[in-house]
C-alpha cells in the first residue's frame, strides 16, 4: 500500500470548506476543562449544521434524563448545564440525547429485516463471515487523485497523473455544486447515495444532497415498487452500468457505477458505508424513523462527509475494503513484542480493545480476555479517526459504535496521536472512563518511547511495506 | 410468493409474465393502458399489467440518465429476473421471470434475451415491423391482434403439462439465434453447389433464393446470415421431416424428457389460444384476418413433394390454398415461400413477389419447372448426403461435451442432445455461471464480435470435479465441459488443445 503522503494537507480551500461542515476545534490539550470541550465539539462537530426540524425527534424528552452516567462528582453539575446550554445552539444536544438513550438501550440485537446473511447486527464476532466477494481485480479507473479543477471535466474520474506529488487528494466533498441535471455528475464512474426509506437524500458523493432531494425520491420510487410488488430489487444493468441497491431497515443504500466490478463487490462496498454510518450513528437511527418516517437524517452526519470520503477513496486503494482483513505494519518481532506487552497490560485493566496503528497499518492489537475486533470494525474505525481532523490536534474521546461488534450501542474511543502517523484507539464500554484511558495512555506512550517503538515505527513507514531482498 | 413446495400452488403468473409496450403511446393520463401491445398472462388484472409496464418505462428512463447509449437489460431482483429487450425503437419487450434454486429455475439472462429477439425477428419476417403495423392502424388492434396470436403459438412450443419451460441451465449448450451446419465431403459440396445452380435457374430471371436443409441442418444457402437463421429457425421449428412425421412438435420439445405432447393435444391448444384471444381483443379487431405460421400441425407434405398449408388462406372457390409469403429483413421484399421434400432434404425457395406476375399461377408453373429440372439432381443430393451422415451422434467427440459459436457466421454446433442429457446438474450449473461471465465481458466490449482482438478465457472445477473451460478468439467461442478428466488443470487445458487442433483447426489453441 503505498503511503498516501498527500493525506495531511488539505488545501486553504478545502479548510474553508470543512469550516463550513464543522467548527474548528480550538483546545488546550493540558486542561481537564478543555478536554471535556473537546468532546463537546466533537459531538457538536458530529451532530452539528441544520436547524431543528418541527417535524424531527422532538429534543425535550432528553434533557429531562438525569446525567448520571458520569460519576465524576465535582464535573457533573458543569457538565450537563454545559449540555444544557448547548440545546439552544445546536443540535447536538438531540444527538446527544440520542447516544445517551442508547445506554439505556443496552445490548439489544436487532433482527436484520432483510435475512441476508452478512447483516452487521448478527452476533458480530469476527471469522463469522467469509470473504464473499470475488477477488475482484477492479482496475484503478475510480481515480479520486487528481488536481482540483473548477470546471466540471468528464476525465476527472478516470484520469491516472502520473506523479502523485502533484496531485492531492482532496479530502470531503468536491463538486458540491453539481446536481442530476449536470452533464458531469452523470457522467461520474461510481456514484454512492444513501437515503431514507421515505426519499430523503442523507449522503450523496457527488453533489449536494439537498438538491438530489428528487433523483433521491426516483430511487426510493424504484426500491419501494418493487417492494410493492413482493419482491427486492438487487440489481439493475445497463450497458456498462450497474445500479446496485442494498437495503437496511429504514435506510436505503444505492450504487451507480460503470466500473468493471461484480455485482458482489459493489454490494460489500455498499455494506460497508452502511457500517460507517452506524459507526457513527449506531442502530438507533431505526427507532428514529420508525417514531417518524419524515425523519430528517442529515443534521446527525453533518460533518462527516470526510469519513465516506474517505472510505469511498480507499475501495479502489486498500485491499483490507474486500479481502475482509487488516494489514500489519512490518516490524521487528522484538519491537511488536514490546508494542504489545504493554497494551496487554492496559487491556487488563478494563479497556476493551487497545490498538496501536500507524496509518490504516496495525502495530498492534489486543482485546479484553481474548475478545476479538473484526476487521470491517477495524477498517471503519481507522477510516473514522484518520479522516477526522480533531482527533490529530488533541486527545479525544469519542463515542463510537462498532457494527460487527454491537450495532445497537455505543463504546467509547479514546483517541490520541502519538505521533504524525501513529495513533493509539482505547476502547471502553463505559462513557466515564476518560482519566483512566489517559492514564493509561500516558504509560503507554512513555513505554513506547522507552523502547524505541515510535522510532522502528516511523522508520518501518518510510521504507514502505515489504520488501523481498536480493 | 414463493416457489417452495411447502407454498400452495404457484399461479402461472409468478412465473412467467412477458409484455410487449411502445413507449410512444399513452402518454397522457387515463390512456395507460394504450401502451400495451401484448401482455402474458392475458388474464393478469390492468392494475398488475400496468405496474409491471411502470416498472420497466420507470428503469428505462432512470437507466438512460446514466447509460443513454446502452439500454436497460436485466433487473435482477430476489425471486424474478426482468429481461429488458428493445426490439424496435421505443418498441420494448420485457420478460418477468421466476427464479428458484430448488427447481429448474435458474436462467442465464442473455438465453432468456434470445428467445425475445427470435421472436421479434420471426414476427418481423411473417408479419413485418411493429412500427409498420401500429402507423397501419393506430389503434393498436391490428397489431394486438397479430402479437398475440403470434406469441402464444411460439410458446406453445415451450408449454410442459401447463407450464412454459423456458431455457435454463440444462441448455447451456445451446445458442439460439445460430444455424446448424452440416459438414460434407468434398464430391458431396460438389454435387450441392451444382444442385443450387439448377434451382437458380429454375428460379430463372426471378431473382431467387434457396436454403437446403438436409435432417434439422443447413447445407447451403442463398441468404444473407440473418435471414437464413431466420428461415433456419422457421423451418426446424415446422418444416423439417421430423416435425412433419411427428404430428408438427417441435426440437425443443423433442428434447425435453417426459411427455411431448401429441399432435391433438397441440391443436387442442392452439384453439385455446385463439379462445383467449376473444377474451382480450376488442370486437372491432373481428375482422382481422391473422395468419399464424406458427400453429402447429399446418404443414403436410403434398403428393408431388412439395409442401403444403392452409396458413395463408385458401382461395375462393378451388379452396386450393394461397401460396405462403414472407418477408426479408434487410430488403424489405416481400417473397413467395415454397417448400419442397424429398426424404431428409428440405428445399426452401423464395420467390420475390413482384417479379412473379402472374401471381399463383406462376408459381405452380416454377413448381412444375423444378420437378422435370431438378428432381433428379435432387434426390442424387439426397443419396449422398444420407450415405455420409454419420447419423444423431454425428457430431458426438467422445470424452468432451462442447459447445462451439461462430459469432461472425452464426453458426454454432454442439454436442448432440443425447449426449448433453448424461451430463450432472452440477456440471450444467457451472458451465450455465462461466457463459453468464463470459456474457457480462462480451457486453463490456472485452469479448469481442467486432474488434476481433481480445482473446478471453475462462476455467473453473465445478465441485463435482468437473472442468467447464471456455475460450473466446477472433468472434468465436468455444465452450467444453470435461466431466471426467484428471485432476490437474494442465490436462484439462490439453484436453481444450487437442480439441481445437483438430475440430476447430486450432483456432482456440495457444501458442
């Protein structure tokens, strides 16, 4: 794999872009209080963008639900005022209050409506589902590298530059301003949408949403008449295209593509991005749309166009998307060794997965009493904290969901980098475990340093992967 | 809906539904129903009719956003397959199929495809085009009329018991739409040539053609490709020996074990058919006169050996029956279909109607013409070509069950039915899934008809053991299924080798 070296530098332009998706996380890494800010923004950053809708889940019926979860005594009172207080401003609050219902919740298993037997909420531990995509030898036509251009170019797509310092990979959503009318955006090789049982857009890759509000009511037409009639639309060819569509509970994935690649591939790709979406979401956006089918999705992934971006760029780059598995970064048996010893020895006190990865490289991997991640969590969660800007500038606690793991509730994530590539991800079940995992952290990182992990690390980076000697 | 054993009965039209529409009609509200040119089952309600034709203009428009070039093919949903066929401009048909993997029902899209396309081509060649018959009368009757009694005769030809079977995976080794040759000898070809000559002249200054099928193949032909697959097709599925002595049934239904139906049951449908017509047609299409070439049991053979029908009408007075017409597809003409046969040759000539002047009488004076001329060449053609046939398994290779297609000349032979027949449902699944690759590449341009440069090649160990190995080269390609080879798969690629040296002149081998 080679190294995406373009990755940590979004252009002025791009930044304003994202500026306008998510406020710019300003925090003071030392500071208890501005860590606390940090998860706000992050939740706000999440959860952030449209003003509340009459007709959306009506936010009061959280509030009113005794913060308890965080035992930190001198923190409480602060900290659900501070939530309080940020209902007005945002909608984070209702996203919030989402997650908090959640716990409540607990592990609860939804049967998947479609009976197709790779759902993500089947008892999720690893090893269950097989590879059942082909090898799918999908040749590099789905480019996303490429110089930005302002004019709409049907090459875009499908043009390979020859250096990749030139080209930069634009991280987010380019060509926002296009619509089903535009010559270009038909003419794009893959397009990804999500959208509601009820039609309305949530994601589009190309394009904004709001103005596909009717090529998104078409798709829904289409998913739902078929229904009607009995039966699941799967799959539509024409020519060289193929439309695939996928549907989970009230959410409706569909693929338009003219690349070469089996009906099979596309469908994981599909289930994939669906998995990214309850990452982020958990399963409780069913419960959403079952109170309200006009449910408006939107505001709750505001921001995250980054993250399908990303994890849309890395099915035509990282082989982890169909084989189903991770890749290690190469390294000396001693060194991985000693990475490992001591996130053993934090896993035993009560995290549930720690992971050491460099890049979308794992360095090391441990769960709690043998439980094991599988590797589709593991692809979205790297996919999510690396294309996630906040998460580099200061430590952060997150939560998260993990789909094959449990998609109904949510974990918690600590995230912090150690260094430019290098980030380490605790995982906990329990939302007050912040000191704890920073302590650990701390001694983590000072063991690291210790025995010259970070250094093997970054120098196993540059040298690139694998290498057969002479 | 399911097709399980456990569901109670399956209605016919789960299984099967096909309809013919012209996007160009109903567009206003209320007139809907004006689109419908054909709708099988007939008795399905309007409402279920008209949400299957709005499904398919529904795909067709969405597709055409993104592939305005290419049209929409398939829809491949749980329990059916919608097969997508443009016949004529804006002229769609759509094939809804049920799919299963308990029953038989497990279908390759661009077989299903092919069973649409030779019915319009046929249609077109008895009929003319649709186009032609809607701006004939824009009504819609006319053309109604003639598509349902046209397509409800064909299918009979598919009808087991009281359902339509239609090509699955056990005719993997089939490619329909293709000409069966027959190889002969060199003194033989001599001998036809020569006989094509005399039959020329017979036809004299009329500008002629002549096709001659000896058994169920071709030995030569006049025509260009597609019409002569067309006549081929027409006249194995009516014409030829076989289905005379056999009281009219046709080779597919010859081939399917279990009951072929006999002669009175076939009639006995074919009234049905026309009694479910009254129950679709309006009244005023009462005077459509609707020649059905393809009702069973029609054709007879006539003392002087030509053969004769009553399809076409018969004139007034004499009762002596009308000299069939049909018409070609490229030149539009309109010609006079004459059959003559002699034990296992079929002769097929056809007469350009205009240069016949005096109509019916002119053509029973070419007959007399060709019986003094060409009777005795005739029946030394006969002779030679039964000497050098090598009978049903005359094309059998012991050891490989094959399928060879040549694109450019639609020419295709296989391994005779017999012998398909021993092969495991296994084997014909895997082979069935190798020709849906090899479709989906050839309808990306990667296989190729016209470019003639990208070789493809395709081998797979289906879990009975079997091999299915498939090659494509220069627009043509050649399928095997080895069901007894070795283990390895450099026996089995031998195995293709020594095949293609030797049957193919080495045109599938790689150097």
């Amino acid at each position: 794999m080679a190294s995406d070296s373009s990755y940590a530098s979004p252009s002025s332009d791009e930044e304003e872009e994202s500026a306008g998706q998510k406020p710019t996380v300003d925090v003071n890494i030392n500071s208890i209080d501005t860590s606390l800010d940090a998860i706000e923004n992050q939740l706000s950053s999440i959860a952030l963008n449209a003003p509340i809708d009459d007709g959306t889940v009506s936010s009061t019926d959280y509030h009113e639900e005794p913060v308890s979860e965080i035992d930190d005594g001198s923190l409480r009172e602060s900290v659900s005022e501070r939530r309080r207080n940020s209902i007005g401003e945002s909608s984070s609050s209702r996203g919030s209050g989402l997650w908090r219902n959640n716990l409540e919740v607990g592990v609860e298993l939804e049967p998947e409506g479609d009976g197709a037997p790779s759902s993500p909420s089947s008892s999720g531990y690893a090893g269950e589902r097989g590879s059942s995509s082909s090898a799918a030898s999908a040749s590099d036509t789905d480019v996303i590298r490429e110089i930005r251009e302002n004019g709409s170019s049907m090459c875009d797509d499908g043009v390979v530059p020859l250096d990749p310092a030139q080209a930069q990979w634009i991280r987010g959503k380019r060509h926002a301003d296009e619509d089903d009318g535009s010559i270009s955006w038909r003419k794009r090789k893959k397009h990804f949408f999500i959208l509601s049982h009820s039609g309305k857009p949530i994601y589009s890759r190309y394009g904004d949403e709001h103005k596909l509000a009717g090529f998104s009511a078409t798709l829904q037409a289409i998913i739902s008449f078929v229904e009607n009639g009995g039966d699941r639309v799967k799959l539509v060819r024409a020519g060289k295209h193929q439309v695939v569509f996928l549907v989970k509970g009230p959410i409706y994935l569909v693929c338009i593509s003219c690349t070469e690649e089996p009906y099979e591939s596309l469908r994981g790709q599909l289930e994939l991005l669906y998995g990214q979406m309850i990452l982020i979401l958990t399963r409780s956006v069913d419960k959403c749309f079952e109170k309200n089918p006009k449910f408006d999705m939107t505001p709750l992934l505001g921001g995250t166009d980054a993250v399908f971006s990303s994890l849309i760029h890395s099915f035509s780059r990282n082989p982890a998307t169909f084989l189903h598995a991770y890749t290690c970064l190469p390294l000396a048996y001693t060194t991985r060794q000693a990475a490992g010893a001591i996130l053993q020895d934090v896993a035993d006190t009560g995290v549930l997965f720690a992971i050491l990865m460099c890049k979308d490289k794992v360095v090391s991997l441990v769960g709690l009493q043998k439980s094991s991640l599988h590797p589709d969590d593991m692809l979205l969660l790297a996919n999510f904290v690396m294309s996630s800007e906040s998460f580099r500038t200061s430590e952060s606690f997150s939560p998260i969901c993990l789909p094959r793991y449990n998609p109904m509730a949510f974990l918690y994530a600590y995230v912090h980098y150690l260094d430019v590539d290098t980030y380490l991800t605790l995982l906990t079940t329990s939302s007050q475990a912040f000191f704890h995992l920073k302590e650990c952290r701390i001694q983590i990182e000072a063991v690291l340093k210790k025995s010259n992990v970070l250094n093997e690390v970054e120098r196993s980076l540059s040298d690139g992967g694998m290498r057969i000697e002479d | 809906m399911g097709l399980s054993s456990a569901a109670t009965t399956t209605t016919p039209s789960d299984l099967l539904k096909f309809c013919i529409f012209d996007l160009r009609r109903g567009q206003h509200e209320g007139e809907e129903l004006e689109k419908i040119l054909f709708f099988f089952p007939a008795d399905l309600p309007f409402p279920a009719q008209l949400s299957v034709i709005g499904l398919s203009e529904g795909l067709i428009t969405f597709t055409r956003i993104f592939s305005p070039e290419a049209a929409c093919e398939v829809i491949e949903a749980d329990m059916h397959s919608h097969v997508f066929f443009e016949a004529e401009p804006d002229i769609w048909m759509v094939m809804v199929v049920a799919k299963s993997k308990e029953t038989e029902a497990i279908w390759r899209i661009e077989a299903l495809r092919s069973v649409l396309k030779e019915i319009h081509s046929l249609f077109v060649m008895f009929h003319g085009s649709i186009r032609v018959l809607l701006d004939k009368e824009p009504g819609g009757g006319l053309t109604r009329s003639h598509l349902f009694t046209f397509i409800m005769d064909y299918l009979t030809d598919f009808l087991t018991g009281n359902k339509f079977t239609l090509p699955n995976f056990r005719d993997s080794l089939k490619e329909r739409g293709t000409v069966q040759m027959l190889t002969v000898g060199r003194e033989a070809a001599i001998e036809v040539q020569s006989l094509v000559g005399v039959l020329d002249s017979c036809m004299a200054n009329t500008l002629g053609y002549s096709v001659i099928l000896f058994q169920d193949l071709l030995v030569s032909t006049t025509l260009t490709p597609d019409d002569t697959t067309n006549l081929f097709s027409y006249g194995t599925l009516r014409l030829t020996p076989r289905i005379l002595s056999s009281g009219g049934t046709s080779t597919w239904s010859y081939l399917r074990k279990g009951n072929v139906p006999s002669q009175a049951e076939l009639a006995s449908r074919s009234a049905n058919t026309l009694s479910a017509l009254d129950g679709f047609r309006d009244p005023s299409s009462d005077n459509y006169r609707i020649v059905r070439p393809l009702q069973h049991g029609k054709w007879s053979k006539g003392k002087d050996g030509f053969l004769v029908t009553d399809i076409w009408g018969v004139e007034v007075g004499n009762l002596v029956p009308t000299t069939p017409t049909l018409w070609l597809q490229q030149t539009e003409h309109k010609m006079y279909l004459c059959v003559y046969q002699h034990k296992s040759l079929t002769i097929i000539l056809l007469i350009p109607v205009t240069s016949m002047l005096n109509g019916e009488e002119g053509i029973s004076m070419l007959k007399q013409q060709l019986l003094e001329n060409a009777s005795a060449k005739i029946f030394k053609v006969e002779e030679k070509l039964a000497k050098g046939w090598g009978g049903e398994n005359a094309y059998h290779v012991k050891g490989y069950r094959y399928l060879l297609v040549d694109g450019d000349r639609n020419i295709s032979r296989a391994s005779p039915p017999g012998k398909v027949t021993t092969l495991a449902k296994e084997s014909l699944l895997a082979l069935n899934k190798v020709r849906e690759d090899f479709d989906l590449e050839k309808n990306r341009g990667n296989v190729d008809a016209v470019n003639h440069e990208k070789d493809l090649e395709i081998c797979i160990r289906a879990k009975n053991n079997a091999w299915v190995i498939a090659r494509s080269t220069r627009g043509k390609q050649l399928y095997i299924l080895l069901e007894k080879a070795n283990e390895t798969l450099l026996y089995a690629s031998e195995a293709v080798e020594k095949f293609s040296d030797r049957y193919c002149n080495g045109a599938f081998s790689l150097d």
